[in-house]
C-alpha cells in the first residue's frame, strides 16, 4: 500500500536550514507529482511546495519563495524540501503528500521548530 515517511525535522535557530525527505512506497514514484504541506499550531494545513513527476515544475507558496527548493530522486522514490533562512513562523509539523488515484496520501509528518 501507499506509505510516506518523513524526516529530517528538529530544532533550528531563526535564519538555519533543514533539509527534510519523504520516502515513498506502494506506488510508481515517477509517474507522480508530489506535494510538501505544513500544519502550524492552531492553524489550518498549507501547500509549501509541489513538484511534477520529473521535477521539471515547481511551484511553492508566496511565503517559502527564495527560501526553499523542493527537489526528487525518482531512483531512491525520495522527496526533498530544502529550507534556509528559517523563520520562527516557519514552525510546524510538515507533511509530504501524493494524489494516487482518488485519494489523498499523507506520512505521519516531521516536525520543525524555529526558535532562539
């Protein structure tokens, strides 16, 4: 079945960077788009990023723009959100997430905590 296990998170200082994975299983990787989200406390969850299934396209939300770069290894099925000049707002539980079929696939989550 279609299983999403991030890592990566942890506790960074305000302007550090972190490099977050997502390893995929269960389906064709490649032939996928993937997406990372992110749920900050008492907040709805947000799109970050979402790459095309070759990593041709990206696109990202106005707020990570210039800070961070999602990217793919379609050889390990892996996932990547790079992310520098981390900001205390940047905190929350972040998920990577895929569209198989008609459903919607989530990890478990990673959390990034930005603080001083």
């Amino acid at each position: 079945q279609v299983q999403l296990v991030e890592s990566g998170g942890g506790l960074v200082q305000p302007g550090g960077s972190l490099r977050l994975s997502c390893a995929a299983s269960g389906f064709s990787f490649s032939s996928y788009a993937m997406s990372w989200y992110r749920r900050a406390p008492g907040k709805e969850r947000e799109v970050v990023a979402v790459i095309t299934s070759t990593g041709s396209i990206t696109n990202y939300a106005d707020f990570v723009k210039g800070r961070f770069t999602i990217s793919r290894d379609n050889a390990e099925d892996t996932v990547y959100l790079q992310m520098n000049s981390l900001k205390p707002e940047d905190t929350a539980v972040y998920y990577c997430n895929v569209k198989y079929g008609f459903r919607y696939f989530w990890g478990q989550g990673t959390q990034v905590t930005v603080s001083s």
